[in-house]
C-alpha cells in the first residue's frame, strides 16, 4: 500500500490515477474531500497534524510527501517522519523544490527525510506549468495573461510528468539516496506562454507586464512572504542552472518532458 498526501492537487491526482493502474492500494490524504473507491481510502487530515495522521500511514509501504506553502515555514517535519516510521512506512519520496539545490529555498524539510532512516527520494522541479491556472480567470473574462518578468525563460515543468517519476520512485527500487531535478524540455517566458494558451484556446490572449511589487503584492494573498521573495528571485534573477532544462525527466521516464504548449493545450477548458 502506497499512502498520498495533497492527493488531491495538481501533483497527486494524477500520480493516484497511475498507482491504481499499476494494481497499487492507495491512502490519500488531502483538507478537503475526497472519493473513496474499491482501490483508494481517503482520510481527510493536514501534516501539521501528523498524529492524526497515523490510520493513513498504517500499512503503507511508502510515502509521498507533498507539502503546502504554509508547512514549508512552519511545519514539523521531523514529527511527521516519526508518525510514518512508527506505522511501518520504510520509502518516502519528498516533493522538494529546485531552489533547495539551488539555494533559494532552505533545505530544512529534506534534511528531515534524509535523517529519518527511511529509504529517501528528493523530488526537486522547478517552475510548474500549473502555476498558470492562477492567469484561467483574466484569460477566460478579458484575455490578457498578467505577470513579471514577461520575457524571463525558465522550462515549465508539467505536473503529470512529476506525478509520473514519483510513481516509479515509490514503486521501483534504485531510487533511494537520489536527488532529481524536474524542469520541462525547454525554457519558455511568460509572454511566450500567454503565446501558447492562446494557441489553445483559439483565441488571441495578451500580455500585461506586472512590476515586481505589483506581483508581490498578489502573491502574499496566497503564499508565506519567505516563499514569495525567494519565487521572485528565481522568477526574475535565475541562474545558470535553474533556466537549464534537466535531462531527469527523460531519463527516467525514456520520453521527453512535456512542453508547455502540450500542457496548455491539454488543459485549454480552464481557459476558456
């Protein structure tokens, strides 16, 4: 048995849809509601409550561990590693970030997971291609996509193709000890991406450039001011590595990462 937190987000969706295929029981674990089936058990719970959390642990042979804005500044994760290991979990694969490599963002929550004496994987993307969904509503009511740094690349990674390299590490042996790095195939800036929801929704979309304060301000309504500033920063100044594209992904997947294009145009409907 497998057990999934956030599983019901952007990440674990369709990571629980590819462990059912692959014949796995699956806990998921989620704020809100969620289905139960003949293959998935859903307990509504928070990692901020680990002990609660114990009847979605117990008999799991592995963990993914996705965290909210909110845990990542004031988050226990060393209380959850003991609530997993003390219910029989042995594999744990994190969702990290990029910027814990990079040094954007502090390393707090892997160094946890590495030190819990649990088999380990680090999950580590960049840029999602979801993040555009925050742009599906000034897109569907007046077609204009708003953001900074309009013509700053970073390569989009699509969150199925996540989902998909954490199927294989909480499945498959060979991962423990590894760190990956997840980024689409190609770096595409945010006037380039308004370029391609257009394309999708057949329709012309433009693009209004935000100054960083003006993003600033927008992104505190949702995320933790650490979050933000480190975001903008790799946003606006990323390095090097950060607007190089991975060869993770295909790596282990033996495709391509997906583009953006393909992202938007599979999920055109919210756009429209």
């Amino acid at each position: 048995m497998i057990t999934v937190t956030g599983a019901t987000g952007n990440v674990g969706r369709p990571l629980v849809e590819l462990l059912v295929a692959a014949g796995e029981k699956v806990n998921t674990v989620a704020r809100g509601e969620a289905e139960t089936t003949e293959h998935v058990t859903h307990y509504r719970g928070d990692l901020s409550e680990p002990a609660a959390l114990k009847p979605a642990f117990e008999g799991s042979d592995a963990l993914f561990l996705l965290t909210a804005a909110d845990f990542i500044v004031n988050g226990d994760m060393d209380a959850v590693m003991e609530a997993a290991k003390a219910s029989g979990v042995r594999r744990v694969v994190l969702l990290s970030s990029q910027g814990v490599g990079t040094g954007r963002h502090l390393g707090d929550l892997e160094a946890s997971v590495r030190q819990s004496g649990l088999e380990w994987t680090m999950l580590r993307p960049g840029n999602f291609a979801s993040n555009a969904y925050g742009w599906a509503e000034s897109v569907r009511t007046r077609r204009v996509v708003e953001a900074p740094f309009g013509d700053t690349a970073l390569p989009a990674i699509d969150p199925a193709d996540i989902a998909a390299v954490a199927d294989l590490a909480l499945r498959e042996p060979g991962h423990h000890g590894q760190s990956y790095t997840l980024t689409g195939p190609a770096p595409i800036a945010p006037r380039q991406q308004a370029a391609a929801i257009a394309e999708a929704v057949g329709e012309p979309v433009g693009f209004t450039e935000l100054t960083r304060d003006e993003a600033r301000a927008r992104m505190l309504g949702f995320m933790p001011e650490r979050v933000v500033e480190a975001t903008l920063s790799v946003l606006g100044d990323p390095s090097p590595a950060e607007q190089a594209p991975s060869p993770d992904v295909e790596r282990l997947l033996g495709r391509p990462a997906t583009s953006f294009a393909a992202w938007a145009k599979r999920n055109a409907a919210a756009f429209r």
